[in-house]
C-alpha cells in the first residue's frame, strides 16, 4: 500500500542578500543574510510526495512537467532525509525507506524569474519528505540548503536569518527564526511583478561568476554585511520601519552593483525596474526631500520582479500612487490585483495633488501585484 503526503511551503525574500559561495557542493555561503518569509496564502509550493512498492522509479515533476530525477541537488536532499530517517528509527513503515517515490510539485507563482522559487521548492520537498518519513529535526533547514541556499531560510516563519557558519562540513551553516511574523504584524508586501519569465542566468550560475570575478563581492561580505546584518536584527526587535526599508534598498542595490562588477555582467533589472526604483524613491521625498522616514523599500532578487515593503498605514496611499505610475487598461481586474484585496474607499481618499505628482508610464509594464504579508512557514495540508 502507498503512502502519499502533501505539504505547502513558504517563498522568502532576502532584505540581505545571499550572492556567493564558500563551497559549491555543500552550498555554504560566503555571507550571513536575514529573509522575510510571506504568506502561503497568495504564494507558496505545493508538493505531494508518494512512496510505495509499486512505483518503479523515482519520479519528479515541476508545474505539471518531468524533471530529470539524476538532479544532484534533489538526490542529496532525498539521500539525507531518509538518512536521519533511517538513524532516528521513527518512521511508522520502515519499508517505506526502501520504495521509489513520486514527487508532484506546484508554484502558484512564476518558476525561475527571481522570486524564489527555488526557496519554496525545495523547503518544500525537503519537509514533504520529512513528514512522510516522519522525520522532526534540527537539521532539516541545513538539508535544504543542499537543495538550494536560500531554501533554508524557507523552513521558518516570519524573520529569518541563515548563518554563514565557520565549519567546514556545513553543520554550522543553518537557519534560525529571529522573529514570528506576528512580532510585527503592521508589516505588509506589494509585488510588482514585472515578468513571469525564466531569467537569462540562473542564480547558482551568476553567484559563481561573481565569486571568481568580483571586487566589490569581497568587499561587501567581509565589511558590508556584518555591519548591516546588526542593524537589521536591531531594526525588526525594535520594528524600525526606518532602518529596515532602508537597509533593505541599499543591500538590494548593492547585490545588483555586484551584478554589474561580475565578468561576464549579468543583468536583472530592467527599465521598469528602474522605474518601479525611482517611484519609490519620490514616495520616500514626498513629505520632506532627503529627511522623512522611509515609507515603503523595494528589494529585487536575480530578476526584474520587485517587492515592496510597507507598514499597513501606508498601503492605500502606496497602492494609488503604483496605480497611478503603472496604469493596468486590462479587463480582468482578479487576474491582475491578486492576494489581500484593495481597499477602495481608502485609496479614493488619497488627495489628488499628490497623485498628481507622479507621472504614468505607459499602460500595462506590470504583468499584476500581489498584496501579501509575513507568514508562515511549511505545513502539512492533506
Ligand atoms: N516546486 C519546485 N520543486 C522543485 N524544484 C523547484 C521548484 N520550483 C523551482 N525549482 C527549481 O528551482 C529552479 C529555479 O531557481 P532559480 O534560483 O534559477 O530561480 P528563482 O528561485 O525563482 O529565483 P531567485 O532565487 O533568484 O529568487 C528551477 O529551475 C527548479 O530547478
Ligand atoms: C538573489 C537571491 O535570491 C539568490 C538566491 O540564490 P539561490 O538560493 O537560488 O541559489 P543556489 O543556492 O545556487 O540554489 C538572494 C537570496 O535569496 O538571498
């Protein structure tokens, strides 16, 4: 008889970014750097895993696809579940262990653009696994990051910060909550997202260019990141809005400078990035030029997609003026403003004049937005 599981999982969002490795095999990185985890409600990966005597080899397919099983990095996270599995003695049906599985996996958001879909791939397989073999450890988060870095950071919930670590054998290099999402609730997350797109080159591809290539890569992780890594776990303890967006754009700045220092350059913004930067930019002037609290940051991973950060006072003005900047003249107002719904009466309040500030860009550069918050991390949901 078969045994099958299904699980959810969480994308994160790096506030400091992860670019480089220390050791390619085991994925340990070269620089701590802390994620906001989002809410499974509007993205998340949904897998189902199924293990049994009948199935004749493992089987794994992505949005409805087969994907090549021989994936070293899927086999090193199977490999390991199953050893802690094995080594614990708790999995119900031991047999188990020794049966092919098949793995059924589901974004419900765009696959390989830059907005880690990676992450919630792979923390979701990893804990799939584990609940199926019935597998409680520690060292979950460190068998993610076999899978993918950043998936590490996708096992915990709320505010998270992945540990570079100093061993060798990677023990050390693993992932810690430093908040719950309910530590700072006000906080909410708009994505622009610009292309639904496989990116041109891959993250794992373009971090080792810049590991081998770039100057600036060395400067930021041995002065920059452990600088900013304080203030930002100093920002979220004493939620300082402020710092936090601040801190935010200046890292996700430099990641993309980085980009551009590597040899070949490799190049994830786009124009409507750019724009989306300097929208934000005048949002943070509008009150006093160069002296007002930040109000909403923008972060961009390996893509051109951005995410916005924001406290709840703030969305329905923020919402107007992106409105405003990148006019939608679609039909399917569902299909483009997805997630926690608008509220209207609060946006029609924005005044005018400082609507009128804002100069559209030319309709339809955004593909939708996705309203979400900080959430929670992977789930069992069958
Ligand atoms: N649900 C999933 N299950 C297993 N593997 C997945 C899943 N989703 C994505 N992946 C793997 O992750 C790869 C995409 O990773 P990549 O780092 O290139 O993009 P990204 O994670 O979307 O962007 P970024 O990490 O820059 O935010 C896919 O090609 C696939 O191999
Ligand atoms: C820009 C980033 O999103 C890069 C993520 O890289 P991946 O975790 O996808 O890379 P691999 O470890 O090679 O799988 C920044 C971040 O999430 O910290």
């Amino acid at each position: 008889m078969s045994t099958s599981v299904t699980c959810i999982a969480p994308v994160n969002i790096a506030i400091i970014k992860y670019w480089g490795k220390r050791d390619d095999d085991l994925i340990l990185p070269i620089n701590d750097s802390i994620s906001v985890t989002l809410s499974t409600d509007h993205l998340r990966t949904k897998t189902t895993i199924t293990a049994g005597p009948e199935i004749s080899k493992n089987v794994l397919r992505l949005n409805g696809v087969e994907e090549s099983f021989e994936n070293p990095r899927i086999q090193r996270c199977l490999q390991e579940v199953k050893r802690i599995a094995k080594a614990s003695g708790k999995c119900s049906k031991p047999e188990m262990l020794e049966w092919n599985v098949h793995v059924e996996s589901e974004n419900n958001f765009p696959t390989a653009a830059g907005l880690a879909s990676s992450a919630a791939g792979y923390a979701c397989f990893v804990y799939t696994l584990a609940t199926l073999y019935g597998v409680e450890s520690e060292e979950l988060s460190g068998i993610a990051r076999m899978g993918s870095g950043s998936a590490c950071r996708s096992l915990h919930s709320g505010y998270v910060q992945w540990a570079r670590g100093e061993r060798a054998d990677g023990s050390d290099s693993l992932a810690i909550q430093l908040a719950p999402a309910s530590a700072w609730p006000d906080m909410h997350v708009l994505i622009l997202v610009v292309s639904d797109r496989k990116k041109a080159t891959a993250s794992t591809h373009g971090m080792a260019t810049s590991v081998k290539t770039s100057d600036l890569l060395k400067h930021r992780a041995s002065v920059c990141v452990p600088e900013r890594v304080k203030l930002v776990q100093k920002a979220i303890a004493e939620k300082d809005f402020d710092t936090f967006g601040r801190i935010a754009m200046k890292d996700s700045n430099q990641f993309h400078a980085i980009c551009l220092d590597t040899y070949p350059p490799c190049f994830y913004l786009n124009d409507v990035s750019r724009s989306i930067i300097r929208m934000v930019d005048q949002i943070n002037n509008l009150a006093e030029p160069n002296l007002a609290p930040v109000k909403v940051a923008y972060s961009f991973d390996a893509g051109p997609n951005a995410c916005l950060f924001l406290l709840e006072k703030d969305v329905p003005e923020v919402s107007a003026i992106v409105r405003r900047v990148f006019p939608f003249t679609g039909t399917s107002a569902e299909e483009y403003y997805k997630g926690i719904p608008n509220d209207e009466a609060a946006m029609a309040a924005i005044p005018p004049t400082v609507l009128d500030s804002f100069a559209p860009e030319e309709p339809n550069l955004l593909r939708y937005i996705i309203h979400t918050k900080v959430g929670e991390g992977p789930k069992r949901v069958d």
